[in-house]
C-alpha cells in the first residue's frame, strides 16, 4: 500500500460513527492526510471536533 501522507482530503457530511465518511476519516487520519471535514448539523460537533484534527472544518447548511 503507497503511503498516503501529506495529501489532501475533503470527506463531506459525516453525521455519525457509523457514517461511511467518518470510517474514511479514521482511515486517511492514520496514512497522516490532511483533513478537511464538513459536517451536517451542530450536533455532529461533538463527534468530529475531538475525534479528528482538521486543517478546516465546515458547517454545511
């Protein structure tokens, strides 16, 4: 497997742990890639805010 590291990734909407984004998120954290994520909803801030750290992180509306 080619090592991933210092790339770029943008995963949109993850809601949850179970969210198919949130499972890549995990994945591209551990290759070291830098992360941007949106999420839906003020209550996914919990959940994406501690678990990942982000280059940019976005409210979508």
């Amino acid at each position: 497997m080619s090592s991933l590291a210092g790339k770029k990734a943008l995963l949109i909407g993850i809601a949850n742990e179970e969210a198919v984004a949130f499972g890549c998120a995990t994945a591209f954290q551990t290759q070291d890639v830098d992360l941007a994520i949106t999420y839906g909803n003020d209550k996914s801030v919990g959940l994406v805010r501690p678990t990942f750290f982000c280059t940019l992180i976005c409210v979508t509306t």
